[in-house]
C-alpha cells in the first residue's frame, strides 16, 4: 500500500494507523500549495484525487481509496488482531463511527477556515465556534483515556492528528486539560512517535 499525504495534515491519522497497523507501507508526500497540486514524485495529484486533498490510500491492486474516515477503518479491518477498531457489526463499531464522524464534521471541518482567516477577529470567531466541540471531547476524555475507553483507536489517531493543530495558529487548548493529556499519552505511543517523525523528516 502507498499513502499520499501531506506533514502535519489530517492524513497523520492514517499514517499512524499504518504504522500500528504493521503492515508494509510507503508514503510520498503531496505538495498541497503547488499549482497544480503535485506528488513528491512528480505526479498530477488530480488524476489521484479529483477532490484534491489528502489522505489518498493507493491499494495493493491498484485501487485507490480516499476519505480518511473510510481509509481509517480500511486500515483497521486489515489486521483484526490489534484492536485498532472493534469489530464490524457490533455497538462499539457504530460508536468508533460515531467519534469519526463526529472529529470530522464538527471539529476538523470547524477548524479548517481558521488556516485562511486573514484576521485576528475572524480566527477569534472561529475559535469561539470550536469551544463546545472541545468541550465534549473534555468530557469524554475525563471519563477514558481514548474515545473508547482503554483501547487506543483510529478514531484516536483522527483526534490526535486534528488537536495538534491550534498551536500552529497561535491557540491553546490550556482551557481542555484532559485534551492536552491525551495528547501528551498518544504522543509516547511507538506508531504516533514514528509517524511524526517520518513526516518532520519530509519537510
């Protein structure tokens, strides 16, 4: 398998769910500011990906999947044994689907206008629209360590790769103490530790 992802973007969360997955896999790097967006290789990300974002997950057959949410699970449902999501056709999938959804509609797809805010009141704004989703991430994290409970998911690699960002736009979770302990938690685990490192390598 080859994941097409960009450092520090949502596609973290695949590429640490490979890396707990332990499966064989390569990555390149797709360069989202180039006109037109490129791979590392030198290929028209647009014949990958017409809706020309990252995570792209190039299968072994050829075929490509995208959707992180999707592309997650995939990665999950290929190696059952480490618990990277319960099984299919059970409540605490639906529950995993759940938290996915959630990451992705209300916290990631929240966040994104905070990259283009060209002012300090429209990133405040922003910020404020953020608060409640933080919050109900607070209080599940109080209760568990992961989303959910013991067991570290791809649903956690989602929230992982989504909490890093406020840092980089000069925001602080300091308000959420149990969204910082998650991080801090997730950040010792031997696969998030290795995605990150592969990806400040690529910069």
């Amino acid at each position: 398998m080859k994941l097409y992802l960009t450092p520090g973007a949502c596609s973290l969360a695949p590429h640490i769910a490979l890396h707990a997955s332990g499966l064989p896999f390569a990555t390149e790097a797709v360069d989202l500011h180039a006109s037109p967006r490129t791979t590392a290789g030198g290929v028209d990300f647009s014949t990958l990906n017409p809706k020309g974002y990252v995570p792209v997950l190039q299968l072994d057959n050829g075929e490509l999947l995208t959707e992180g949410a999707a592309i997650l699970q995939y990665i999950a449902d290929q190696v059952p044994d480490k618990a990277l999501a319960p099984a299919n056709g059970t409540l605490p999938r639906y529950r995993l689907q759940e938290w996915l959804n959630y990451i992705a509609m209300e916290v990631h797809k929240n966040f994104m206008p905070m990259w283009f805010a060209k002012t300090d009141q429209a990133k405040d704004e922003i910020w404020a629209r953020l608060q409640p989703r933080y919050a109900l991430l607070q209080q599940q994290l109080e209760k568990t360590p992961y989303l959910l409970g013991d067991q570290f998911t791809v649903a956690d690699a989602y929230l992982f790769a989504i909490l890093s960002w406020p840092q980089y736009v000069q925001r602080s979770l300091a308000d959420y103490p149990a969204l910082l302990s998650f991080l801090r938690r997730a950040e010792e685990l031997p696969a998030v530790r290795q995605a990150l490192q592969a990806e400040e390598a690529m910069n």
